[in-house]
C-alpha cells in the first residue's frame, strides 16, 4: 500500500506540472527557461513513479531520457562546452558502456550456443539485412536531407545493444540464443557494418569503410576485451590473482603503459585505436587495485556488479545529452518528422523479424529472441560512428532517437509476450 501511494503522489504531481506546461503553450510561453524546468520535473516524478510497478519500472530510465534531453533543449549551453568541445566526450562514453558488457561475458559465452550453428547464422543474417532493407524503405518515403538519411541506415546497420539480452528475457524468449547474437553479432561489427554501409549509403555521405572498421573495433572490441580480462581478474581462479603483490604489480605496469600510449604518435590511419588502447590498460589497472582495497576492507565482491550498471548509465546519458545539445535546431525542425520515421523504422523491423522467423518455422522462444534483437540495436555505436567517421551531427540524430524509443517499444512488447506462455512445441529442424 505505501508503494501504491508514492506512486499515486508522484503521477499526481507530474499531472500538476503537465498541466502547468499545457498553460504555458496555451498562453505563449512554452519558450521560457521554466518550461524547460517543468518538463525535466515532470518527467523525472513519472520516472519515479513507474519504479513502482514491476511491468513498468524498466521504463524509468527512459523517462529520465526523456527529463534530461528536454532540459537540455532549453538549456543547450550548459552541454556543449566545459572547458572543451563535449563532442569528445562521444567515443569514451560509448568505449565505457562496450566495457561494462565485457565484463559480463567470459570466453566459454563465444561458443557456448554454436551446437545449432544454422540458427545462430540465421538470426545472425536477420539482425544485419532487414532493418537496412527497412531503412532504404523509410527514406524513400520520408525525404530527408542524405546525412539524415545516412543515420537511418547507419542505425540499421550496427549489431544488436546488450538490452536486448534483458528484453529477450521478460519476454520468456529464448536467452541463450539472444546473448549469442548480440555477442556473434558485435564481434563480426568491424567487417558486416562498415560493408553495409558502403553499400546502403555510399550514395548519401561519404564512407570510409576501413576508418569505420578500426573506429569500431576501438568503442567495442577493445573495450570488450579489457571487460572480459576483468571478469576474469575478478571472478576467475588464476592463482597468481589470488596474491595482492601481484594485483599491485599488474596496475602498476597497465597504468604505466596507458601513460606511454599517450605520448606515442600512432599512424594516421590506427590513429583511432589510441583511447581504445589506453582505456584497456587503465581499466584493468583501476580494476586490479580495487580489487586488492575490496580485500582489505573486506568489501564486497560483488563491487563491479554494482558499479558498472550506473556508470553504464551515466554514459548513455552523457552521450544522449551531448548529441542534443549540439542538434537542438535541427532536432526541433526535423525531430518530430524523424521521431515518426524512427517509429516506423523499429516497428517494421519487428514485423519482418517476426515474419521471417514463422517462415522458417522457428518455435516461439526462438521467435522473440531473433525478433527483438532485430529490433533493438547498439544505438551508442551508430551515434559514436556518426560522430568520428561520417562527421556529421545530422547523422547521429536517427540514432539517438532510435535509441530512446527502442527502449519503449521492446519494452511494451516484451511486457505483452511476458503474460503469454510459450506453448510446447518442438521446434522444425533447419537442414544445413
């Protein structure tokens, strides 16, 4: 009962304030600063609100989504400038979240579901194809302007984001299979996007397929592979792990290296691998002396596990913050056009995902796996790729709306499928 009413006073508060709002578009003055403080409040008492119920509460972070990016078009200055250009801060933001997947895979996570190596392939090929053929769809319906266009099918063309391991879940898929694919689906990224761009947009914007190829394997590979050696610092059953002495002289030695990488003047074309590089050495270095201080003060073990979800988060608001500060113009003119685009987008991915699997008979749990993995894509990657390869800020707006909408509409489906239980029926063998 008292979580039922903390939920009721937050909605009637946002309630208040949706009306506050509602009388100061009516009268004119949707403009002023405190229109923007209205909506950050408001949305932030509904993001509270929705914690209180177990089929809603994954939906508060995108209504603090929702709370930071209309306050942020209010205030743009406060996002665009610290000190230095906050575009830069971009590719580390996503290099942050890639690492925090890491950490959760161990090596055994890359072959454990490759006994049906026909079905892996096939979602694999689904994950890639239909949401580029959706995009080509959706631009030529919608005239956007080419680098707009660009970053719908960029968006279309990244893997599968470690959300879709959590939706695959409440939605009673078939988990195994989802983890899979976005792990298969990630580590073949440097190749398949660069590739699918070339062919999808080469005619919109210029793409380097080789610059994409090495951007990618620095805000995900890299960082991957610095979170799965921390996953095997933290929970593995290397002896040498065991001895403090050695955890110091490991941070030591990883926190010098990331220093000389600074000062070594990398070829123009790996040039991008620098902060990659750098981030896998300082983070196995902060992760070393954490470890040996959680020892000694008898910390607990789990201490990664609780840290790296909110740092993970903090990012993608970073990154989501950042892009619409430096695109409130465009975002107000072309935002409203391309939210609905972005709609369409998601949605018909979902249906062709669901289409495809049925016509390959499939089973159920099989189906909401594959369909909501092709739905839901590694957003951070494509805003990242927008940023240092295409260099373009119109090219990043796609993918951050796509990023915050995903959210909600996995969410509801994954809401609907989690009340219907998945019938007993074996699945069709596929023949290879």
């Amino acid at each position: 009962m008292k979580n039922s009413g903390s939920m009721k006073m937050y909605l009637a508060f946002a309630a208040l304030l949706a009306i506050a709002e509602i009388l100061l578009l009516a009268f004119g003055k949707g403009s002023l600063p405190i229109s923007g403080v209205i909506l950050f409040v408001m949305f932030y008492a509904i993001a509270f609100a929705v914690q209180y119920t177990e089929k809603l509460k994954g939906l508060s972070f995108t209504f603090q989504i929702f709370a930071f990016v209309s306050f942020t078009l209010y205030f743009p200055e406060i996002f665009t400038d610290w000190g230095f250009d906050t575009n830069k801060l971009i590719v580390p933001s996503i290099q942050v979240i890639m690492f925090g997947m890491g950490t959760k895979l161990s090596l055994g996570d890359f072959v454990r579901e490759f006994k049906e190596p026909v079905k892996i392939a096939i979602g694999t090929v689904m994950v890639y194809i239909l949401m580029p053929l959706a995009a080509l769809l959706i631009i030529h319906v919608w005239h956007f302007p080419p680098e707009v266009a660009a970053g719908i099918i960029l968006i279309g063309c990244c893997p599968g984001g470690a959300a879709s391991n959590v939706m695959a879940y409440l939605a009673k898929g078939n988990l195994a299979l989802s983890v899979t694919l976005t792990t298969l689906a990630t580590l073949i990224a440097p190749i398949v996007t660069p590739l699918l761009m070339k062919l999808f947009a080469g005619q919109l914007i210029e793409v380097n397929a080789l610059e994409m190829m090495l951007s990618i394997v620095n805000m995900i590979i890299i960082p991957i592979f610095a979170g799965i050696v921390a996953n095997k610092l933290l929970y593995g059953k290397l002896e040498w792990v065991k001895k403090d002495n050695n955890m110091f002289l490991l941070a030591a030695l990883t926190f010098i290296s990331g220093m000389i990488l600074i000062f070594i003047p990398f070829p123009a074309v790996v040039k991008s691998l620098q902060t990659g590089l750098i981030l896998v050495a300082w983070a196995i270095a902060l992760v070393s002396i954490t470890i040996v201080i959680m020892r000694r003060t008898k910390g607990p073990e789990d201490w990664m596990d609780i840290v790296l979800p909110k740092l993970s988060l903090a990012s993608i608001m970073l990154y989501i913050v950042v892009v619409a500060a430096h695109n409130k113009t465009a975002l107000l003119t072309i935002g409203p056009a391309l939210f609905v685009a972005t709609i369409a987008h998601n949605t018909l991915g979902y249906i062709l995902a669901y289409g495809a699997s049925k016509g390959l008979r499939l089973n159920e749990a099989d189906t909401r796996a594959i369909v909501i993995e092709v739905g839901l894509k590694n957003a951070g990657l494509a805003v990242g790729l927008a940023y240092d390869v295409l260099r373009s800020s119109a090219a990043a707006l796609a993918p951050l709306i796509f990023g915050t909408w995903m959210n909600i509409s996995a969410s509801s489906l994954a809401s609907f499928w989690s009340t219907r239980e998945i019938k007993p029926k074996p699945a069709k063998k596929i023949k290879a």
